[in-house]
C-alpha cells in the first residue's frame, strides 16, 4: 500500500507542477490520473483471465458452436487430445459452424477454430494453427491485448473495481470485448514468436513442425492475405 500511495502522490504531485507552470490547476484531471495508475496497478491476471472468461462465453452465444457429436468437434477434439494441459496452461477448444477461415485465442486459455479454417486444410496445418494460437496465450499475448482494451476504454476502466476485480460488465462490454480479441492485430514479433511456438509445439507432439509453414501457403493460396488468420500474420 505504501508503494501504491506513493505512486499517486508522484502522479498528482507531477500534474500540480504542470498546472503551476500553465498558471491553473485541474484537479479532476489529476485524479483521474491517479486513478488510471490504481486501476494499473490493481488489474492483475488473474482479474484479465476472468474477464476472458466472460467474454468468451457472450462470444459463444453469439455464435453456432458444434455440438460434441458434430464431425467437427469430434476431429477437433481428436487434434487437441494432447493438449487439454500443455505447458501448464488449461485449454478449451471449440469449433464456431461457420464458413470463416479463422481462429483465436483467449487469455483464459479458450481456442475457438472455425469450420471454414477447418475445411481449408489437413489436421496437421489446423493443428499447426491451433498451436500458433496458444502461443499467444503462453507467451501472454492475449492477456497483454485485453488488457490494454479494458486500460484504454474509459467505460471499461470504469467497472474495474477495487483489488482488480473486475466489476459488473454488461453484454455489451464482454462481446466488445470479445470482438477485439478476435480481430487483434499482434505486432509482427508477437506473431513470429507464436509460429515459433507452434513448431515446437508440433515437434514435442511428434508431428512434422514443417506444417506450421504449410499451413500459411495454403491460405495464402486459397484466399491471399486478406482475411481471417492471414489479415495480421507476417508473411
């Protein structure tokens, strides 16, 4: 606490020098300042994780997800088998039934795979994407990415409460935010660093890390770089 304290009192005391310097004083703007720099320090990961947990399942609604007996889910579920714990993380696959060439990730841990992405390639390539994806969640990409929305969005920052815990979000909010997950767009060394992920991840399961490659020439043949998985992936 003394540090948090401290911290403010640098915040606000770093706002009353530039209010002097300008002959006024904002004293609202100095504590939403302040402000900001508790809602940092207190929104933690466990609190992010919490709220992609919520997301993702007004996500869901919103979305056709494939029964357990659908030909997709049982083929989805026989790719991931090994992958239900992996490198300490707790993942959920799931397949939306529609006919865009996506996927993404949570940073509770969801992967959601679309039936288009699914039709466009063998299970080793869907693999190969699956395993870039949660490289995103193991090397915190998706946790950094929803936190930075709820940081950034003025009525987000408002229903985060005291501790971190994220407060009372309407639908709205969560699918806002859900919708900013799966549209992000991760620099081009986040992106590298999940492909590389994706190999290893490949290689320790016994498959051919080669299909990670592959599996980008596909859909760049199939539908370019406009889209979908493609839009923000390095070439």
């Amino acid at each position: 606490m003394r540090l948090l304290t401290l911290l403010i009192i640098s915040f606000i005391s770093a706002f009353t020098l530039t209010g002097c310097a300008n002959g006024s004083f904002d004293t609202n703007a100095a504590l939403a300042l302040g402000g900001g720099a508790v809602q940092a320090l207190t929104l933690d990961e466990a609190s992010v994780k919490q709220t992609a947990t919520l997301a993702a399942k007004e996500y869901d609604s919103k979305h056709k997800v494939a029964e357990s007996n659908d030909p997709c889910s049982i083929r989805l579920a026989k790719m991931t088998r090994s992958l239900q714990n992996y490198d300490g993380l707790t993942l959920n696959f799931k397949v939306y039934k529609a006919d865009e060439v996506n996927a993404f990730a949570m940073a509770d841990g969801r992967v959601r795979v679309y039936a288009g992405l699914m039709d466009a390639m063998p299970d080793d390539q869907v693999l190969a994407v699956i395993g870039h994806e949660v490289g995103h969640v193991k090397l915190k990409h998706s946790y950094h990415q929803m936190r930075t929305q709820i940081l950034s969005n003025t009525a987000l920052q408002a229903a985060a409460g005291v501790g971190g815990i994220v407060g009372s979000l309407s639908q709205g909010q969560l699918g806002q935010l859900a919708t900013g997950v799966v549209s992000a767009q991760f620099s081009q060394r986040d992106e590298l660093a999940s492909d590389s992920f994706a190999v290893t991840l490949l290689r320790n399961l016994g498959k051919d890390p080669r299909a990670m490659t592959r599996s980008i020439q596909t859909l760049k043949a199939k539908f370019g770089a406009g889209g979908g998985f493609m839009s923000s992936h390095p070439s």
